[in-house]
C-alpha cells in the first residue's frame, strides 16, 4: 500500500472541500429524496451527525425519516478512545457546543441506542472500509455497540470520496452501506460490494 491513511485521507478530503456549496446542497437532496435502501421498523431509531467541515448534510434525510415516524439520535463525544453516546434529538431541538466544537443534545435529552448509525467519513472504497479524521470514535463505537446488538453502519459521502482501497485495520469497523448522491453501495452481502445506480 503505497498511500498511508493520512495522505488518502488529505487527497479524499481536498476532493470533498472542492465541492461548490451548490453540488453540496444538491447532493444532500438527492440522499433525502432516495431515502434509506431498505425496510423501516417503525419506532426505529437512527442517529445522524452534524456535519462539520465540508461533511454532506444528513438534516434532508434525517427530516424525512423523521416524517416516516422513526426516532432520531445524534452522536455526543465522551472521551478519545472511547464509544460515542447518543441522545434523542428532534429536528427543532437546540444544539449545544460539546467538547470537540460540535453541536450535540442538551445532556438532558435522553440516553439511547441506536438501530442505525449514519456515519461521515473522510474517504471509503467498495468493501465498505472508511478512512475517518483519525480519532477512531466511529469504530470504537461500533465495536462496543455491537456487542449487544447489530446496529447498521451507513456512510454517507460525496461520490468524489471514493478511493480505490483503505488500507484497513483489524480494529477498523467495515460499514454496511455507503450511500453517495449517485449511488447506493450494499456491503452486507458478499465480497464485492453492489453498487444500484440511481
């Protein structure tokens, strides 16, 4: 591997950062108008992000499930090397500032676990590995809430932050799909990732 994680992810994030404020809401639209490529339990609940950087915006999507009657969450950071938490959020609620600078819950919202995890990431290839901005949140994250239960990691990128391979880590935690303003990426079913164009 010639590339390190640091310099895919600098090359992937340039990429994205490139990306004109008009491509960025454009795409956003498209993930909400699609919707998730699967089946809703209702009372399901679906954490999201807020964006920061140059992220896509997953408040389209997050809106629209809302409106399908799930639960909506979003990710509060505890410490480094430690799994996110998160709380119930709904789309008029106030933010806070946490302790990264990102707007999170009020500590007075309440405490869950989410089914699916809408994840950002800096870089992903079509084995459903991510490059995120190297703190490692998401895949402790993952790995401590799965020992519980499935919880469905979901992607959510820009086309031009597809890279060729991660080089991946043991402790990295493969996503289940990818989703990008043009594709739906389905890891969850064979080596080879599926790609539905739409």
């Amino acid at each position: 591997m010639t590339n390190s994680k640091a310099e895919l992810r600098a090359k992937a994030l340039a990429k994205r950062d490139a990306l004109s404020e008009k491509k960025r809401s454009t795409a956003a639209a498209k993930l909400a108008k699609r919707g998730l490529p699967f089946e809703l339990l209702p009372g399901s609940i679906i954490s999201g992000y807020s964006p920061i950087r140059s992220e896509i915006d997953p408040a389209p999507l997050m809106v629209k499930l809302a409106g399908e009657g799930v639960r909506l969450a979003l990710p509060c950071v505890t410490a480094r090397g430690q799994s996110l938490i998160f709380r119930i959020w709904r789309p008029n609620d106030r933010l806070m500032l946490g302790p990264l600078g990102i707007p999170e819950p009020s500590p007075a919202a309440a405490e869950v676990i989410p089914d699916i995890m809408l994840t950002p990431l800096a870089a992903f290839d079509r084995l459903g590995h991510r490059i995120g901005y190297g703190a490692g949140h998401y895949d402790f994250t993952f790995a401590h809430l799965r020992k519980t239960k499935h919880v469905v990691g979901i992607g959510l990128a820009f086309a031009a932050q597809e890279i060729e391979a991660v080089p991946a880590l043991s402790h990295d935690v493969a996503l289940d799909y990818v989703l990008t303003e043009s594709d739906v990426f389905d890891f969850r079913s064979s080596e080879v990732a599926h790609s539905l164009r739409g």
